[in-house]
C-alpha cells in the first residue's frame, strides 16, 4: 500500500480531495459534493447505456450504501474529476486520470470510455435517446456514442443516509 492510499484510509488525501466512507465502498469528493464508488468497473464489465441504468437503478431500489440515489454522472461530473486527476499532479509527466485514480486508491479504473447521463444534442438528426455522451479515463475527453455500445459504468450520489456513512480514520 503506498503513502496515498493510506492518507486516503486516514479520510485525508494529499491532492485536496476525496475521503473513504462506508466501509471504503464510497469515495466522497467534497469539492462537488458527490459519493463515487471506489469500484470504478463495480460490475467488472461493459455494458449496454440502458443495462447501465437498470443496474443503477437496482442499486437505489437496494439502497446500496444507504442511497436511493445513484445515477449515471453527468458529462461534466465526469470530465471534471478527469481534468482534476490531472491539474491536481505536479508530476512530469503526468499520470494519465486512471492512473491517478488507482494511485490514490480507488479500484479498477479502467483506461476505457465511462457512460453518462448526458445526451447528445447538438448534432444534426440525432435522437437525444439514442445517443449519450462518454467520458475516457486515459485521458480527459468525451464523445457521443450510440447507446448499444458497451463502455464502463461508474455510479455517483449526491448523498449518502447519515447513519450509514463513516469515515474511516486510523
């Protein structure tokens, strides 16, 4: 385990951020306020955008982690926390976000497109429910993709239930 890890596990991170809850299921971001799995990969494959949210769903349906809550991030909620990994680093070069994300502790980051709850509407012709923007944890981009493609899926809540959240300090 290294030295970020284990400031982590202390619920403090040497990069402004993010603080272990709930038996280390959850990673709360105090910057935006938002719960992120520490799972990034939770299901361990790809998926379908519409299997995506089914799955989220039984989550809230579960009250997993004691939150009816969770969703697909939004577009920006994606690309935020993926340019952070970065202006976050002073090194040189600079980890790319996954990397970041597993240096700092959370689990299974793939270096692979992520699914969003945002539609794609700017293009010409296209349906708001057929196509829905991804965000790539190699490097922070994004792009719309048809929702029968399979990409990762990583569930945020803007709350957890009190009584189920602790940080975890040693």
């Amino acid at each position: 385990m290294n030295n970020q890890q284990l400031e982590l596990q202390r619920g403090e991170s040497p990069r402004g951020g993010f603080i272990l809850h709930d038996q280390k299921k959850t990673v709360h971001d105090p910057r935006t306020g938002l719960y992120w799995l520490r799972n990034a990969n939770y299901w361990a494959k790809p998926m379908m955008w519409h299997d995506a949210v089914n799955r989220v769903n039984r989550m809230n349906l579960d009250e997993f982690e004691g939150s009816t809550g969770w969703r697909l991030p939004t577009r920006d909620e994606l690309i935020a926390i993926s340019i952070y990994a970065i202006s976050a680093q002073s090194d040189n070069p600079k980890k790319t976000p996954f990397e970041f994300f597993l240096e700092l502790g959370f689990d299974n980051v793939m270096p692979e497109w992520y699914w969003t709850s945002t539609p794609e509407t700017g293009a010409p012709n296209s349906d708001p429910a057929s196509f829905k923007y991804c965000v790539n944890m190699k490097e922070p981009d994004r792009e719309s993709f048809d929702v029968t493609n399979k990409f990762y899926v990583w569930p945020v809540s803007a709350s957890l239930l009190a009584a189920r959240v602790k940080l975890v300090v040693a």
